[in-house]
C-alpha cells in the first residue's frame, strides 16, 4: 500500500452508472413516487431492471453505426416509451414522461463517494468517464455535490464505451498519455478496455448495483492496480 | 436590479481569458521569471502583448478553414517559437518551451472572481464558454480554485468564438436552449455575437485587462441585460 500519492497518475477518469451512483435505488424510488403521484401500479424494480437492461442494446446500434450518434437521454426516453407500453402504462404527458426519463440526472451517490471524492480530488483531476451525456452529468453533480474538475466521455468523443475512442479522447482532452490516467470502475470489462489502451486501473466492488441478488461484477475477475470496497478506501491506496 | 435569482437562466457561460482570468499579468510575470531563471533579457510586457496579439489570427486561419482544428495549446506554441526568435531568444530545450508555453495554464483570477463564482454557483450551473483548450482551462480551474460545473467551449464544439457553433454546441451540450444561458463577458463582441444567438448577455469591465493604457473594451458599448465590474456585483444583480 503506498504511503505517497501515486505520482504516475494526473487524473482518474470514473466509470458513473453503478461506480459512483447507486441507480437502481434511485431509479426505484424515482419510479415508486412517480407511480403514487399519479396512481399507477407496478412492479417498480422490475420496470427499473428493464429499463437498464435496454441499456446496452440501445448503446449497441449506435456502437455498431447502425444509427447516428444519439445521445444517452434519447435513448433511456425511447427505451421509457417501450417500457411505458409493456407495463400497460397509458395516457401520460409528453413533460410527464420528460421529468421521468431525467430520474437519470437525479441519482444518489453511494455513502462512500462524497469523502471520498473530496480527498482524491486534492491530488488528482477528477473527471467522468461515462457512457452519460454532458447535461445528465452536470445536473447529477450540481444535485449530488459531486466535484468533478471535469465532465468528460462518451457524448464528447461520440462513442459510447467500451470502445477505444472513448478512453483515448478523454485522455486527450485532458492532455494526457493513457497511462497517466487511472481507470475507476465497479466493472470488469470497462477496467479491461481501458487496461489494453494503457489506463491505470481501479476496481471498486459495488456487489448491490444491481439488486440483493447480484451475480456479474460482484469482485474483480482480473488484476487491478487497485482493488478496493469503496472510494475512501481508494483515496487510502493511493496516499490521498 | 432584480431581488430574486433571474429564472430565466439556468446556466452561466463564461468567456475566461481576460474576464476570468488577468492572462496578461500572470504571463508577464511568468516571463519575467523565465527570464531571470535562464539569464535572459527582454521587454516582457511587450513579449506578452506581442503572443496575445499573435492570437487572434492564428484562430482566424482555423475559423476560415485554411488549416484544420487545432487547439489553443498548438497555436500558443507557434507564435512562441515564432516570438523567441523575432525577440533573439535561442538555445532553449524543447521542455522549457513547453514550460513556458503552460503559462497560460497558470493564470491568476481577478480578485472577485472566487468569492463571485461561489455564491453564483448555488443558483446556476457554471460552464466555461472559451476558446481555451479543455486540458489548458482544467489545469487553470485547478490551481486557482475555479469551481466549474463543466468545461466547455471551443475545443468540444470545434469551433472558435465568434462563429456561432461555439455557443450554440454549449448551450446544446447543456441540454439548454441559448436564451437560458447567461454570456459572461470582458469583451463587447463576444455578447454581440452570443446575443444574436439567443444568449442572455453580462459585460463585466475589465479595464486594465490589455494594460495601463487600455482602449478597447472599456466598457458597454451596446444594450446588455447586466453590466457590471465584477463578479460579486453579478451575483447582486442576479440575487445569487
């Protein structure tokens, strides 16, 4: 465990959706207070898994350029409208279903992030790496408090992660070599990606992202630089 | 002057080089020292006005499409070399130039800047809306404190001020439309041309920016929706 900042690293560059932001508690609830305002009924974790769960594939057609870029909030609104439908939930406004769709711009944190963003911050740039376009994140911190030096990834490289670009624009635009930037993520395959492109990189295990029974990511499956419980266990590691 | 926070808005964009920043103290400064580390003698004050005045152009022959994007950071670096030589300075390293060129990197805020930024930042999103590079701008918030929500400007949208593209992909990247943001500007074409895009317009003064014996921009030269001599006086205005 080093006792000095790890001086290799100018930046650490996070993973938000699951890493820093406990989702599908705030995506549940979002949904729940929504269903109460507006006396509709519901399997609310279930409409929340879904609606994650057409995550990927949406993310997949704009990967593969079977669509133009699109950015994140398009696709969970157009991914909302299927749910909406399969859930028999009919009859909304086009500024109701508008305020539920940015639930997105409205997560919580997880308890460890705020400390621990505060002292990583005083040695590192702090930037998303994030497949999240630029307004969800902006608004997500401002609410959240989270103090990013900088709000960076897929919306400003136009491609969504885990594909190369995504890494190596945000490294440039930082003005840094990959390997002065250290990956941070609750993911095995984006700590990979970024691994094979020169990252630095850190596993936070985050075991509840997905719920009480979890199965995928529950610990790092490779080696990490650092693997670790939470973000102020992070700022230990690296003497922050 | 309005009592309560001027709803209209949600976002401020920030012109920096000159409006946050006092760039031309901060590079005479650092000159004069680079100049005594390594023995050198010069008229610094002129060398600074000298690489300010070289600016301009350099991003016109990025505006016209007579060469390809580039970002500030490659176009500072050119008219240095350019400078040493016209000034007789040879023999540095490569380093050194690089050094010196991340003055702009360095630049200190005029004294209202912090106390003004943080009492707006609780009412509105701040962004910075320049022609800086993202690396150059999140090297500069981190020294001085500058507490950014997000850097934005020229080098995400690939087009430098005054074309409108630069603040019409700002306020896009914002999910904003212009007439929420508010121009924050030092300079009477920057809100003229933000203006007929839609943008609220704020001219601060800052009338030593270019030196003693300043003649442009002075002050208001056209109808703005604030004008103002800093920041905390904004922040009155704005009821932030």
């Amino acid at each position: 465990m080093p006792a000095m900042s790890d001086s290799r690293f100018k930046a650490l560059t996070f993973d938000v959706f699951g890493t820093v932001v406990d989702w599908r508690t705030s995506v549940v609830a979002e949904l729940t207070s929504f269903g109460e305002r507006h006396a509709l009924e519901a399997d609310w974790a279930a409409f929340a898994d879904s609606w994650r769960g057409l995550y990927q594939p949406a993310m997949t057609r704009v990967r593969n350029g079977e669509r133009d870029w699109t950015i994140l909030d398009d696709l969970h609104r157009e991914s909302l409208e299927t749910l909406l439908e399969q859930f028999n939930i009919v009859g909304l406004l086009a500024e109701q279903i508008d305020h539920l769709n940015r639930a997105w711009h409205r997560l919580d944190p997880w308890s460890d992030v705020l400390p621990g963003m505060t002292r990583l911050k005083r040695e590192f740039i702090l930037a998303t790496l994030s497949n999240g376009n630029v307004a969800l994140l902006v608004n997500m911190a401002k609410r959240a408090g989270l103090p990013w030096d900088a709000i960076l990834g897929a919306e400003l490289t136009r491609t969504y992660k885990r594909l190369p670009e995504a890494y190596l624009g945000t490294a440039r635009f930082l003005g840094l070599e990959p390997t002065q930037c250290l990956m941070v993520a609750a993911h095995n395959d984006d700590l990979v990606a970024a691994s094979k492109l020169g990252f630095g990189t850190a596993f936070v295990a985050r075991p509840t992202e997905y719920g009480p029974s979890q199965t995928q990511d529950v610990k790092a499956q490779h080696k990490f630089n650092y693997v670790v419980d939470s973000f102020e266990e992070l700022a230990d590691m690296l003497g922050a």
